[in-house]
C-alpha cells in the first residue's frame, strides 16, 4: 500500500525543503529595513557597531565554509566502504606543522575581531572630542519612559525628539527594576540598573531628519525611530517602547518651545472641562503631572501636559487616537497586563491577596458614560 510520503518524488521532497527554508528566511529574518533593524544603522554609534557585527559575521562565516567543507569531504572520502570490516585505518599522532597552523590562523582570526571592537568601545565610550552633547535623563518605570531636558527645563514621558546631526548623551536610571535603554537604528543597548548611573551617547544621521528628502529615492523620511526596553522587566516588559522624532535645528527648538508650555486650561462649559473635573476627582491626580492643571502634580506615573501630541499611547503600545484612549482608558489592564494604573486606580481589591486595600482611589470603575466621555475628550486635548 502506498502511503502519501512515498507519493513525494525525492526531487519534490528537495524543492519543499528548499522553498520551506527560503520561505522561514524571508518571514523571520529578512525584515533589513524594520523599524528596530540593527542592520540599517541610521547614525554613527550604530554605524560602528554594524562594523563589528560585519567584520565578526564574515569571520565566522568563512570559517564555518571552510571546516564545514573539510568535514563533509573527509565523511564522504573516508566512509565505511565495507570492504574491511575488522581493520582499523592507519592511526596518526598528529602533524605539528598542521597544528601550528590552525592555531595561527585562530589568533590571526581573533585578532581580526578584536581590532575593531577595541576600537569601537572606546570611541562609544567617550563623547566625540569638541561635541556640545545634548543631555536627556532617562528613567524606565514599570513599563514606561520618562524623560527630563535638564537644560531646557523639559519633562515628558515616552516619546522624545533630539536634533539631527547633533551627540545625544543619555543618562539613564531606574525607578524600580533593571531596564534597558535601547534604540536600536542609533546604536545600544546600556542597562539602567538600581543605584547605578549609566550612559551613552548616540546621535542620528542629518538624512533621518524629519522632512528631509532624499535627492536619489525622493523618499521624504518621517523622522520617527523605535525605541525598546531591552531587559526583561515584568509581565508587560515588551510593551516598554517609545518613539524618538529626529528633527531638524529649528524644528527641535520650537518642540522643545510646545513642551515647555503649559496645558492650556479647557474653555468653560466644555466636554473637555467637565472631562478636567473627573480627572481630577477620580485619582488621576495622584500620579499624573498636567502642567497647567494646579491640581495635577503626580509624578509616579507619565506627565500628561501635551499626551494628546503624542503619536502612541501607552508607551508606544497603540497609535494615538480617541478609539485607542478610549480603550486604554477602559481597560488599561487588557492593552498593558499588570499596568500600576490599573492596578491602583480600577480593580477594588488587591489583584495579588484579593483583599480589599487598594481601594481608595478606585473610582475609575464607577464612571457613567457621559463622565468617562468627557474624561477622554480631556485628555485626547492635552496637546
Ligand atoms: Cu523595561 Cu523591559
């Protein structure tokens, strides 16, 4: 009786692997030009390292041709013909100049690693030589970003904008657990990590600059990079994101402007007003900075000042518009499992004992329909 594998010629059976390799390739690891790729670097410290995974990938490359080949001719050349079953082959004690050799050509082969990485930890090491670095203090929260200009007296929360062409010197710490600050298309990552002050610095090429067309494509680039917590740092640690726009001088002069102006208050009688006046009974206060919004001086969780101008909610977890603020704010715990908003402004109990304590500020549950509009309409204006 046949069975349907036999029905499968062995040049059929070579064409699936193939195609099922091919296939696997593409789908996982071919996305070069993905918004995280390591492999397109848009700025120096990536470029730099980009060298090192190049110079490393070809190493080892060649030498997995070369032993692999050796291996595959000396198995079909040497192969168990049959022809003597109870003799051993000749039996050899080495060859030293062989020997010699291949340990030659590892520590020639290392060195050629080696070069380049020496040389590329010190240049990330150090600020470049004559550089006014821009200062960003970062923080990473349980799952979220904070970042204060100290310079320009700014404070947001997940999503910065730095200027292009120009080093970025970031410093970084955490508010609780161990983080990692990562961007990848600029270079990284560095650990933020408890009673510890890290740094590094990145900077993004002129051509990323938001507006900027390219002469050869024509392709006018968005200006928007990823960034990614790279630690594992809880149950929501892959949502950990923020966006980064490279601007132009002039453009990051008039953001950082915006950012530093308050939340202008919401005309009487509106939607948005009403929508104030729940934000500011339900808890949201407690945590949340609305510069501004007198009553609004929070800072466990992000400043909201301009969230509204933000092109993600939620730490780069959803593109910013009313449907995605509706659902985050309905239930933030189904976006970001675990979040501390949910936990200490909705559920009535204690989400770890199931005992009642955590209660006294979850009113955010109890809202009507029109309260929990208005509260959206408030904070969808906060641009
Ligand atoms: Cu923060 Cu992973």
């Amino acid at each position: 009786m046949k069975t349907v594998n036999s029905e499968i010629k062995p040049l059929n059976q070579l064409r699936l692997l193939v195609g099922s390799v091919l296939t696997a390739l593409f789908c996982n690891g071919c996305a070069i030009n993905g918004p995280q790729s390591t492999v397109t670097p848009n700025g120096p410290v990536a470029q730099a390292e980009f060298k090192v995974y190049l110079v490393t990938l070809g190493v080892c490359a060649a030498i997995f041709l070369v032993v692999g080949s050796v291996m595959a001719y000396c198995l079909y050349r040497y192969r168990d013909r049959g022809d003597s079953p109870d003799q051993l082959p000749p039996q050899g004690h080495g060859n030293p100049l062989l020997e010699i050799g291949v340990v030659g050509i590892s520590v020639l082969l290392v060195s050629l690693m080696v070069y380049p990485t020496v040389k590329g930890i010190f240049y990330i090491g150090s600020l470049p030589p004559g550089s006014k670095p821009l200062l960003i203090k970062v923080t990473g929260y349980q799952w979220w970003w904070r970042f204060e200009y100290p310079d320009q007296g700014v404070v947001t929360a997940n999503e910065i904008a730095i200027p292009a062409g120009r080093p970025v010197k970031f410093e970084l710490k955490t508010h609780d657990v161990i983080h990692s600050f990562w961007i990848p298309r600029l270079g990284g990552k560095v650990d933020m990590i408890p009673n510890q002050n890290n740094w590094l610095w990145l900077e993004a090429n002129p051509e990323i600059a938001r507006g900027y067309t390219d002469p050869v494509t024509g392709k006018t680039s968005s200006g928007v990079l990823y960034g990614q917590c790279a630690e594992f740092c809880g149950e929501s640690h892959a949502f950990m994101r923020f966006r980064v726009l490279v601007l132009k001088a002039l453009d990051f002069e008039q953001w950082i402007q915006h950012q530093k102006s308050d939340a202008p208050p919401p005309p009487p009688g509106s939607v948005a007003s009403t929508g104030q006046k729940v934000f500011n009974t339900v808890g949201c206060t407690t945590c949340h900075t609305v510069r501004g919004n007198p009553i609004a001086s929070g800072t466990l969780g992000p400043d909201l000042t301009h969230v509204g101008s933000r092109l993600t909610l939620a730490a780069g977890t959803l593109p910013n518009n009313r449907a995605n603020m509706r659902k985050w704010l309905l239930n933030p715990h189904a976006v970001k499992p675990g979040n501390m908003m949910w936990r200490l402004g909705y559920v009535k109990k204690n989400v770890r004992t199931g005992q009642a304590g955590m209660d006294v500020i979850s009113k955010l549950n109890a809202l009507t329909v029109d309260e929990f509009d208005a509260l959206v309409t408030y904070v969808e204006n906060l641009k």
